[in-house]
C-alpha cells in the first residue's frame, strides 16, 4: 500500500512539473525577445515531436527504428514537392506529409514484423537510406544535396511560428503521451518484454505492431512537414542518418519508453548544443563525447534516472 | 574489351574491401553477439593516420602500416573493453553508443583535419599491364593482393589454428566454450583486435585511391551491412560470397547506370534479404 | 459429459525428427487430465501445438467445434484456451497488476467483462484469489519464484479461459511452496474448470486428476485413471526402465 501512495504523490508531482513547463514555454515569448533564442526553441519543439514519435515505436513497442528520418523526410519532402511544384497550403500540405509518413510506416512495418534485434535496425537504416539515395539520383526534382527552396511559410510573424510550433508539440505529444499511458501502451510495452508471452496473453502483436510504425510515421512525418515549412526549405538532411542518430540519442539520453523523456532529451540537447556555440571549433566534439557519457553512466536516461533518484533523496 | 577488364579489376578491388570490412563486422557480431557500428569508424581512422604518417611524417610505407594497424587495433581494444562491456546486456544500447562513438571520430578527424578530402599519394605509381592487355593502376593490384592475402591468412588462422578454433567454438555456443576451459573474455578482445586490424589494412590500402574523407565511415556503412546481411552475420564464407556479390554489382550498376544506383542496389538488397531470409546465404538464425 | 476437446492424430515433425507421433485424445469439460511423460517425450510440444505455438505437421485438434490446429495463439487465447508455462515468463518490467491487466485486454476478456469491471479491479481480484494481495506494484522481475508462478496463473485466468493448461506448474518450487501451489489449483478444478496439467511431480498431479495420459517417444503409450497407470507395464517401463515399482498412491 506504500506503493499506491508513492504513485499516487509522484502522479501530483508529475503534473505540477509538466504544468510548470507548459507555463514556461506558453508565456517564453514575452520575457524573451531574442529571436535566434526563440528560433531555437521553435526548432525543439519539432524536435521533441520527432523524438517523441520515434519512443511510442522504439521505447513502448520496442521496435529499435534506426531510420526514422524516413518519416521525417517522407513528410518533408512530400510538403516540399506539394507546395513547391503545386502551390499547395501548408496546412494542408502538413496533414498529406502526416499521411504519405503513415502510409511509409505501413510499408516498411509489415517486413520488420518477422525480425528483431541488431537485424531490425539495419533494416530501419537501409529503408531510410533510400529515399536519401534517390533524392540525389533524382537531383532535377529533389534539388539534390541543396534541396529545394521558396517553399511558403506556414506565418510571417516569429511568435506566431513559436506558438504554432508549441501548438504541435502539445497536440502531437499529448496524443502520443496518452497513448503510451493508455491501456494500449501497457500493450506495447509487454510487447517490448515478451512479444511470445503478449501472444498467448491473447494480444494481436502483429497489428499492435503494424499500427505503431503507422501512427509514429504519421507524427514524425507532421513535424518533418512543418520543419519544412519553418525553414522555408526541404533538403536532405531530413533524410539522413544524422537525423535518425540524432533522434535515437535525444530519446535514450532523455529516456526511452516515457514520451517526456525523449522529449526533455531533444530539448536538452538543443539547447546544449547552442550553448556549446561558443567554442565552435570543439562543439560538435564535446557534444558527441557527452552524449557517449550519457549513455554509458545513464543508460536508463537522463529523465528516468533523476526522476528516480530524486525522490530517493527525500525519503 | 578494356571496360570488360577494368570491371573484372575494379569489382574484385571492391569485393576485397568490403571483404575486409565485412569479416570484420561479421566476426564481431558471430563471436560477441554485438553490433559494433564504430567498427567502419576504425577503417576511417586507418585511412587517416596512413595519411598522417605516411604522406605528412614521410615514415616507409610498411612502418605506417604497421603503426596504423597497431594504433587502430589498440583503439578497438580501448571501446571494447570500456564502452562495450558495460552495455553488453542490451544489444541496442551498444549499437547506439558505437553510433555516436563514430560520430565523435568523424568529429576529431574534422577538428584536426578539416572537412576537406586528404589525398594519398599512391604507393605504387606505375600502371601494370595486366595479362598483356590493359592497364590497371598498380595502388588497385596492390590493395586486391594484400587483401587477399589477408583474407587467406585469416582463413587459415581460423580453421587451422588453436586460437582460431577457440574463436569458432565461442561464436557458435558460448556458455559451452566456457566450460572447456576457454576464456571467452579473451577471445572477444582477440576478434575485437583482428578484425581491428583488418579494417585498418582496408583503409590504409584503399586511401590513395578514394582519399581520406571525413564521411567515409557513413559511405562504406551501408553496403558493408549489405554484405554481412547478404553473407550471413557470423559466416566468414557466406561474407566473402557476398562481398564479391555486392561488389561486383556495384561496379556493374556504377559503369552502366550511375553510382548513386550502386548505393540504392546496396541497401534494396539488405531490404530483401532481411525481408524473405534474414539469416542471409549462410548466417545465424535471425527469427527469434 | 459434454465433450469440449478432440484431438486426432497430432503429428509433429522437425525435420527427421518426430516430436511427437499420432497421439490422440478427448477431453471432457470440467475434465483435469494429466500429461505425464519422460523429459523428452512430446509433451511440451503438445501444449506448443495446442496454444499456437507450433503448426502440426499433421492431425486435427477439435476445439468446441472448430479444428483450432495451426491458428495463431492470440486466436486460440480468444476462443478460450489459455496456458502458463514451464519457465515462467512474467513481463518483467510491468508490475504484477500490470501483467494481469494485459491478459484482461484481449479481445475475449473484454467480451465477457462482469458488469463494468474494469481491467484494473479485475486484475486486483484475481491477484487475490491466487494470493498475491498487497503484491499488485511490484515488478514482476522483483517477485520471488514461488509468486512468479501464481502470477501466470492468474494471467491465465484473466483471459477467461474455458481451458487451462499448466505446463509443470510445480517445477522449480520447494516442498512448501508446493504444498501452497496446491490447494490453488485443486480449486480451479473443484469450480469446474477444464484443466491439462504436465507435471513431473507425481504424487500432486494424481491427487488433482481424474485421468492421465503418458507420452513416451512421442506417442501416447497410456491413458486412463491414475489407479490404472499405476499398473501399466509399459508406463512403468518407460518412467522407471525394466523392473521398476509402482508409484501411484492416490
């Protein structure tokens, strides 16, 4: 009965700290008026969204997905290419690339099925490395490396791209933080532990599965979508391994299989890597060496492992 | 008929680095059931100290290869003992931290190098005339000869000696090799150590002819996991099968079509494979 | 007595080998029948084919009029067979309300869902009918053996299962916690479930069945009471070599 009670004082805690957040982030606009600032935290915010996409599949089902930037070019490109050559709004150019993203986790969820492991992110890896490899074989369309320019802004107004970007974190990450706290992410999560013992508990695993790669698609593929409308530009760094790295390192840094985690992760490591600036010619190296720390002293994550040890300091 | 002997070169000269690359990545995953993704990052680092000290401290070329093997093994030693070993438990965090490992090499050699590429001078300049009928730079010879070599030396090393039949005994059941008194700690750093070895000869070899550059450990990645998915990962046959495979149809899509296609070709067939048979020609089992 | 169970000429082959060779049986409903058998002789192997688990190579498994050989587990879970399993293997990460819950969250539990039962209080209740009250937020990688083992059986029964399978439910538990496994099970039968038990541990399973069946090779060598087994020649051969004596004491 002690366990209820400390879950139930931790669930108060947690959302005294989320609403803090939410606070600050709603209200940044006004104390702050550095608009470089400002674009960073727009860039977290997409960020966050793609991370949190990537944990519903990765962390809840785990299904390790080294090639999520799959779903994030396949919804930049396709909000690029619409909006570029057709003049489509953005808008709506957001919910197709939301939707072509879905559509790519269908087609790359049903082989990933069968296998697992160190085998499965190879096959994440290489799905995602195709587009990338088309893009430059298809250069006159794609704009090749360069990518394609002028694509129409979703606002002019700098707030308004802030609290347009905060819109899609709230909205995208609520969705996926309830799923994962819903009764179907208790599914998925048994499905990580033991997709056999899920089995004969009588769950659908296969469609469990397939839903998961269609629904983290489809978010990644939103925000690769509205990145590409913040930029004004789709290029191939939305298609690369970078990006997938990245969005693997963000979420097991922040902590994987709790959507916040990953969150924190991507806004934490935005805003480290802006802090390193400053010492250029070492940011990116002391960035890497860090994020290898991490993972060796925190494997559980940054976001996990405080959240568990602070509340051990004040027993 | 020139183009018909470049291709055979050509394609052979590739087989033979992925070869290395590949037995390599293969020999990690068959013996320690880790996929150690900074392994291409070894190779890239091989590249870069032939370059150093080579081309910029003028040592004889079998001294660098020599320092540079030995560097790059004594590095590999270094990740597979201290970041390794504490995340063996779960397969994916090692495949994470090798990855940023990789970056954070790629980010040395940038700090100290620059993004630019750094080109080798060959090592051996002259042209030979193959069979009397074309002309193939001898750097390509060269690299094809010492990786066959190797390839054979370690074919041999494997299923003729005691330290090689250790090697396969762990690879194929481990709790049981450490019952016949086998230390299988060993044995991981002694494959960490060869294949170490092998992606540094890989580099070292091929620097004069593709360069040294910054991204070369994200380029070769693909098409190695190509070769190792389509071999089999813990079958040293089934990956030089698969290494001339790959190589040889890259050089042909890279003369007919063009070289992006040979990457796409790559990375479609780790799409098949892993899709009908993931445990590829000849490899482990891969279904749970 | 209402037959729910008709299996004909189970055969499973891997390879060369033949795990199991056209065994045939029936089960009634309320019925607790034994498997018992050397290690080796197919019985894990039957529950794999009855769960799921495993395709036969050939034969019929009749399962309340449907030949359920070869579907996959989450359907025949839903059509009313669940089972635990050797080794057990809880979610280790999720507490032991959690994993119950899961097995609430299939699609024929939430059929038969009481009233407006929801999965958390069912869970709490079958937590408590097999003992495990006060033990809901622990994580399953933290519980001790012998609760592991009442943990799937009350993920078992989450799945309101019209049949139960326990693959050796005593295995690994010590005299005592054998002894407080056993009034449990002893009270699913009583309440009139359906049981198959594979059990090595002799002396319970003949005090919980009314007939068993011996597997030796892979083929069925023997079915009826425990009483006559006991005085089966050829069980007692296979179990106990030539000249072995008799063990059942019921």
């Amino acid at each position: 009965m002690e366990e209820n009670k400390m879950q139930a004082g931790f669930r108060w805690e947690k959302c005294l700290s989320y609403g803090i957040v939410g606070a600050v982030l709603l209200l940044l606009p006004l104390f702050v008026k550095n608009p470089s600032f400002i674009d960073l935290v727009i860039l977290a915010n997409i960020y966050a969204v793609y991370a949190a996409s990537w944990d519903l599949l990765s962390g809840y089902s785990g299904q390790i997905n080294f090639g999520h930037s799959l779903f994030i070019g396949g919804g930049a490109y396709t909000a690029g290419f619409l909006n570029f050559y057709l003049q489509v709004p953005p808008v709506i150019t957001i919910f197709l690339g939301g939707l072509v993203a879905a559509l790519l986790g269908l087609i790359i969820g049903i082989p990933c099925l069968r296998i697992r492991g160190p085998y499965l992110a190879l096959a994440t890896f290489a799905a995602s490395a195709v587009p990338l490899g088309l893009a430059s074989v298809y250069w006159e369309y794609t704009g090749g490396d360069d990518g394609l320019y002028g694509i129409a802004p979703l606002t002019l107004n700098i707030t308004g791209k802030y609290y347009l970007s905060l819109f899609l974190l709230f909205v995208c990450g609520g969705i996926l933080l309830a799923i994962g706290r819903s009764k179907k992410g208790l599914i998925l999560k048994s499905i990580r532990e033991d997709e056999l013992g899920a089995m004969a508990s009588g769950i659908n695993t296969t469609r469990f599965k397939l839903i998961t790669f269609i629904v983290s698609g489809f978010f990644a593929g939103i925000a690769g979508a509205f990145y590409t409308h913040n930029q004004l530009h789709v290029g191939t760094e939305t298609l690369s391994l970078h990006l997938s790295i990245l969005v693997v390192i963000m979420s097991v840094v922040g902590g994987m299989g709790t959507i916040t985690g990953p969150i924190a992760g991507a806004f934490l490591l935005t805003i480290f890597n802006e802090m390193l600036r400053g010492i250029e010619e070492v940011r990116l190296l002391i960035y890497t060496l860090s994020v290898v720390f991490i993972l060796l002293f925190m494997p559980k994550g940054v976001l996990p492992t405080l959240t568990q040890g602070l509340p051990r300091l004040f027993r | 008929m020139n183009i018909f002997w470049e291709i055979l070169v050509y394609g052979a000269v590739q087989s033979s680095v992925y070869a290395l690359l590949a037995t390599g990545f293969s020999l990690i995953f068959g013996v320690a059931g880790v996929v150690n993704l900074s392994h291409t990052a070894l190779y890239m680092i091989g590249a870069y100290l032939i370059y150093t000290l080579f081309s910029m401290l003028q040592f004889p070329l079998t001294l660098a290869v020599f320092f540079s093997v030995v560097i790059v093994a004594a590095i590999a030693l270094f990740i597979q003992h201290f970041i390794i070993r504490p995340l063996i438990d779960s397969h994916y965090s090692v495949m994470i931290i090798t990855t940023s490992l990789a970056l954070f090499f790629q980010q040395v050699i940038i700090t100290f190098y620059g993004p630019a590429d750094r080109n080798v001078k060959g090592f051996y300049e002259e042209k030979v005339a193959l069979f009397g009928v074309v002309d193939i730079d001898g750097q390509r010879l060269l690299t094809l000869g010492v990786a066959a070599v190797v390839i054979i030396l370690l074919w041999f090393f494997i299923n003729k000696t005691k330290f090689g039949k250790a090697i396969l005994a762990v690879s194929q059941n481990r709790e049981a090799a450490l019952f016949m008194g086998i230390e299988v700690k060993r044995i991981y750093l002694l494959v960490m150590g060869i294949s170490a070895a092998l992606a540094a000869i890989a580099g070292a070899f091929i620097v004069p002819t593709l360069g040294a550059r910054p991204h070369m450990w994200e380029t070769v990645l693909p098409r190695v996991f190509a070769v190792v998915v389509l071999g089999g990962l813990g079958s040293m046959e089934g990956t030089l099968l698969a290494a001339l495979i790959i190589g040889y149809i890259e050089v042909l899509v890279s003369f007919s079509i063009s070289s992006y296609f040979g990457e796409i070709i790559a990375l479609i067939i780790i799409l098949l494979i892993l899709s009908f048979r993931p445990s590829g020609l000849m490899g482990k089992r891969a279904e749970v | 007595m209402e037959q729910i169970m008709e299996v004909q000429g189970l055969t499973k082959n891997f390879g060369g080998l033949s795990a199991l060779r056209n065994v045939s049986f029936t089960l009634e409903k309320g019925e607790t029948l034994g498997i018992i058998g050397p290690n080796g002789a197919g019985k894990t192997t039957l529950f794999n084919l009855l769960t799921g688990f495993l395709k036969p190579t050939q034969g019929t498994i009749n399962f309340r009029g449907e030949n359920i050989a070869g579907w996959k587990p989450y359907a025949i879970v839903n059509k009313g067979i669940a089972r635990t399993f050797q080794i057990v293997r809880p979610f280790l990460q999720l507490t032991a309300q959690e994993n119950v819950i899961i097995s609430c969250l299939c699609a024929r539990a939430m059929e038969k869902r009481r009233g407006a039962d929801r999965p958390e209080a069912k869970a709490r209740k079958l937590l408590k009918n097999v003992g495990l009250s006060g033990k809901e937020f622990i994580l399953a990688k933290d519980l001790p053996h012998g609760d592991t083992k009442r943990l799937e059986m009350a993920r078992a029964l989450a799945a309101e299962p019209e049949l139960l399978l326990l693959d050796e439910p005593f295995a690994g538990l010590g005299h005592h916690e054998t002894s407080a496994l056993f009034p449990l099970i002893e009270q699913l039968s009583r309440e009139g479930h359906s049981i198959i038990i594979i059990e090595h541990k002799l002396r319970e399973l003949m005090k919980l069945v009314g007939r068993v069946i011996t597997l030796h090779f892979g083929e069925k060598i023997a079915d009826g009471t425990p009483d006559e087994l006991s005085r089966n020649q050829k069980v007692i051969e296979a179990y106990l070599g030539k000249g072995g004596r008799t063990f059942a004491t019921v």
